[in-house]
C-alpha cells in the first residue's frame, strides 16, 4: 500500500482489505446516490402532501404526526441492530432489505390513503392501517441508512470521510429538493401519485443494488467468531459514541420541528386555503432542500470542510432559520427561513456523520452508523407528543404555534456548544491507524 494517502484515493484504495479500484468505487456511489435520492425524495413528500390529506380524512395533527411516530420508534429500535448486522452479512443484504420494505410500505400506504379518501374504509380502521404500512418501513427501512453510510466508510480514508459521507447527504438533499415538485406535479393527477411514483423509484433502486453494486465477499467469510464478538463490543453509552449519540438525538428533535410542523405552521400562520397548501409548502421545502444539496456539493465536496466548522457555523445558520419562522408572518420571511434551515442542517448532519464515524475504528463503523441512523428519528417520536399532544392539559404548538421554534432555537443553541467546547472535537484531531482491521483480517469485499 502507498504511504501517499492522495494515491490511495486517486489509482488504487485498498482499504478494509479489498481492492477497490477508482471506477469501481464510482460505480458503487452512483448507486447509493440514487438509493439515497429515493429516500429524500420519500421524506419530504410526505411531509407536503400528507397534511392536507390528513385534514381531509378528518386526522389532527397529533393523528397525522403519530403515523411518523410508530415508525421512527421502530427505526430507533431497529437501526443499531441492522448496522450490527452488516458488519457481519455484509452491507448489500442489508442495503436491499431496507430499500425493500422502503419500497413496499409506501405502495401499501398509498392504497391505503386512496380507500380513506374514497370512503371504502372508516378512518377508525384507515389511522391503524396506515401506521403498520410506516412500521414496515421502520422496522426494516432502518437497515439501509446504516448500512449505506458504513458501506461509503469502508471504502475512504478518514481524510475523505466527510466528503464521503456527505455524498450520501447530498443524494439525500437532491432527492428532498425533488420531492416538494414531485409533490405539486403529480398531485395535479391525483393526491396519492407522488406515493406511487416514489415507491417506484424505490423498486429500481432495489434492481440496481441487487445486480450491479460490488460486494463480492461478505465480512464474516474473513472474521473468525473471536473478532466478531470483539467487533460487537461497540455500545451506545461507549465514551466514544454516547456524544454523538446524544448531539444526534438532538439535531434530530431540532430538524424534526421544522418538518413535521412546517406545513400546518403554513397553513395556520398564512390561512392558507387546503386546496393551495401543498403547492406553498412544497415550494418551502424545495427552497429548503435545495439549500441544502448546495452546502453538501458546493461546500462539503469542494472545500472539505472539517467536522468542526460544519457543527459551529450550521448551528449559526440555524439559529438565524428559527428567528425568522419565529418573527415571520409572510410567506416570503418563512420561506428564507426554511431556505437557511435547509443550509444549516446541510453542514450538520454530515458533520455529525463524519465526527461519529471518525470516533471509531473500521471495525466498529456499522454499529456507530447503526447508532447515528436510528437516534436520527427519535425526533419524530418527541415532535408530536411534546408540541402537539394534549397532554399538559392544552396542544402546545395551538396554544402558541412559535413554541416548538423556539425550543429548536434552544436546541442548536446546544449543539453549538458541543462543537466549541466538548473533548470529542479535540479527539477528531488525533491519528489514528487507517488499516487496523486489515491487519486484524477483517476485510471487506
């Protein structure tokens, strides 16, 4: 292996034990770009479409925010254990399952929508049914994230992990930049069309990584039962893991805020009439979406930002989107600060990658990204029970709809500490040996 570290990356990386050439590993990430697109793409139209569904299918909005709920309980629970399961399988399994039950639970819930609308079914059985067609999807879909981001891990050198990883981001943030118009264009067809035009694009992206994406040895071929059981050591509470466990759980409460409560914020700050909604709100999440994909490709790509500045100056960022849906009372002011929002989480979520996965050794990289994908959802578990249940004797979020803004002002607020001041900065700075597991036999190929 070259001492050169940009030989390694620019003819021939042997990395976890496998030769990857350059074109190889092109070819994969190319992959993964549009499995992950599919995924964006899914999540924010669900998010402009479902509101105004949900309205007229008679759900409130703790109604419509518990069917995200079971699913992210059941993505928090599943995540680690998927990431762990693809150190051992292999990351291609895992990849499929996910993209899989992705690609099934949104069919079944756009049928599932289309009877409630029809009236064929009550919505005392529709809620329920709906919400085991997101279980699907949470308690199988985890696996994909993880495996995806331990899969791009395997094959960087930490020099490149964060523009690695934020590839991923950036699929993710084209496919959420294309779901708002996906969104407005086939709702022009029909309510549910964007549901089936996305599981679609879920079903090909399955195709593509069963026949085309190389993994051609799976790691327990190479791993004796001795190193796996070391391999397994890796816990959430581990020194090195519990502080970005703990920033994760917290950028996702912030970002999920803005998600799930921006398309009611619309329609209840703007009285937005049901009929316009999902055009306005799609535009806000595109805006948002868009900004996003150009602070993981026009900075994280080009300028290879370090974890630090994208942690410090995305919580800044962010702090600026929260006053303006604060203050803002026009459609104008929300949208630029759904367009900063989508900016600062772009430079926070990579970083937050990029940190948990440079914590730890190649060995360990599906069990910490299992760990990062599944506390990333436990947002849509704290969102609708906090702000939108009655359980304090009043909804908060229609007490004061600023409310949950603020909190997630407070939140980043949080973060920006973390990143200036917490040990686990200064740990990034430290060497540490690329090729341990190559030496141990722990390969990947």
């Amino acid at each position: 292996m070259s001492a050169n570290p940009d030989q390694d990356s620019n003819e021939v990386a042997t990395i976890s034990g496998t030769l990857t050439t350059p074109a190889e590993r092109k070819r994969a990430f190319q992959i993964l770009f549009l499995c992950q697109l599919a995924g964006g793409m899914g999540q924010t139209l669900v998010y402009a479409v479902l509101p105004p569904i949900a309205r007229r299918l008679g759900m409130s909005e703790f109604e419509t925010t518990m069917i995200y709920s079971l699913s992210s309980f059941l993505w928090i629970i599943t995540s680690p254990f998927w990431g762990r399961r693809s150190d051992i399988v292999g990351r291609k399994p895992i990849m499929l399952l996910g993209l899989s039950a992705f690609a099934v639970s949104t069919t079944i819930f756009a049928f599932l929508v289309l009877v409630g609308l029809w009236g064929w079914l009550s919505l005392t059985i529709v809620f329920p049914l709906l919400m085991l067609s997101r279980a699907i999807f949470g308690g199988f879909g985890s696996g994909n994230g993880s495996a995806a981001q331990a899969y791009v891990a395997d094959r960087t050198t930490r020099g490149e992990r964060a523009a690695g990883v934020a590839s991923l981001g950036a699929a993710f943030g084209i496919g959420t930049a294309i779901g708002p118009g996906v969104a407005a264009a086939f709702a022009e067809i029909h309510l549910v069309a964007p549901f089936f035009a996305v599981a679609a694009l879920a079903y090909v992206s399955v195709g593509l990584i069963w026949f085309y994406l190389p993994e051609r040895t799976r790691p327990s071929h190479r791993v004796s039962a001795k190193q796996q059981a070391k391999r397994a050591t890796l816990k959430w509470y581990d020194k090195r893991a519990l502080p970005w466990v703990i920033a994760s759980v917290i950028i996702s409460f912030a970002q999920t805020i803005i998600m799930q409560l921006c398309a009611f914020y619309f329609i209840d700050i703007l009285k937005l009439e049901l009929d316009d909604a999902t055009q306005m709100v799609s535009v806000g999440l595109m805006a948002m979406a868009i900004s996003a994909l150009f602070a993981q490709i026009g900075l994280i790509q080009r300028f290879n930002l370090s974890v630090q500045f994208l942690l410090r100056w995305g919580s800044v960022v962010m702090i600026f989107s929260y006053a303006g849906l604060i203050i803002g009372s026009s459609y104008g002011v929300l949208v630029t600060a759904l367009t900063l929002a989508g900016f600062g989480f772009g430079m926070l979520r990579p970083g937050l990658q990029a940190g948990a996965s440079l914590s730890v050794s190649r060995r360990d990289q599906g069990a910490m990204a299992g760990f990062i994908s599944g506390t990333s959802a436990t947002g849509m578990i704290l969102t609708p029970f906090i702000f939108l249940n009655s359980f304090i004797g009043f909804n908060i979020y229609d007490r004061m709809h600023q409310a949950p803004f603020m909190v997630g002002a407070l939140l980043v607020i949080i973060i920006l500490a973390f990143a200036l001041f917490h040990p686990a900065m200064k740990d990034l700075n430290q060497s540490a040996d690329d090729y341990e597991d190559e030496e141990e036999g722990i390969g990947l190929q």
